[in-house]
C-alpha cells in the first residue's frame, strides 16, 4: 500500500522583532525560497507539526522560542509537479500558519536534502522573493504579531 501526504500542511515563518525573515531556497527548485513547511503526519497536532518541521529544516528547536498559531489558514491548489505525492483524487492542500520568533537573525543548519542554502531579508524583501502567493501573504501581516 503506498502511503501517501496528508492534504494538510504548516507554514512556519521564522522572524525576528525588527521583522528581518528567515528563507530557505529549496533543492528542487533554485530560486524558489520559502519559510518552513511542511505536511502533517498522522496523530500529530499542528504544533506539533510545525516544530517538527522547524527541526528538520532548519535545525533549531521551537521550544526555545515563541511559536504561535496565527489561526490562519488556507486552502489551495496544489502544484501539479507535486500531485504525485498526494493520493490520485486529492487537488487542493489546506495550509495552516503558524510564527516562530527568535530574538536576531540566527544561523540555521538546512537540510540539504530540501534545501539549498538560507538567508535572512528584511520583511518586504522576503515578500518579493517567495514564489508562494500564501507565503507573501503571511509574510505581510508579520506587523500584526508583533506587541509594543
């Protein structure tokens, strides 16, 4: 039986107080940056998920950390180059996005496996340069989790 992903994913965007965005450019795709993301795996919560994924691409611990639930959510359509790795009637993924903040930009180990390298940009640079329209969107509303 094969197994296949789970149409239910975590975006986890990695930033600091003064809005500086932690990307990593994926293996796969030169030139295609993203923050963390990753499909949940069964019996798993959202957290997490997304501490897990943390983990895996980037090395660092969320407990160490503030990560937040940002209570947002998506649903869209999946790429079709990736299709393959979801059953054969699944089209559409609902992503949910979470915020990992770090006290200044910090140095990550990637997964080569995933990745190609990473790089901290300042918040509307980070914007422009994910290929992801769901990703930009989280991106912009960083000025939303951040207390005075």
């Amino acid at each position: 039986m094969e197994t296949y992903k789970a149409p239910i994913s975590v975006l986890v965007v990695i930033y600091t107080p003064d809005l500086q965005v932690l990307l990593l450019e994926r293996s796969d795709h030169p030139g295609y940056w993203q923050s963390v993301t990753g499909s949940q795996l069964q019996g798993e919560t959202l957290p997490q998920t997304a501490a897990r994924e943390i983990a895996e691409e980037t090395g660092l611990d969320a407990t160490s950390f503030l990560l937040t639930n940002w209570n947002l959510l998506r649903k869209y359509e999946i790429f079709q180059e990736w299709r393959w790795r979801y059953a054969p009637e699944v089209t559409h993924n609902t992503e949910h996005t979470f915020g990992l903040l770090v006290p200044e930009p910090i140095p990550v180990t990637v997964s080569t496996r995933e990745h190609l390298r990473y790089a901290w940009f300042p918040q509307q640079e980070a914007v422009e340069k994910v290929f992801s329209w769901s990703n930009a969107e989280a991106i912009r509303k960083l000025h939303l989790t951040i207390k005075t």
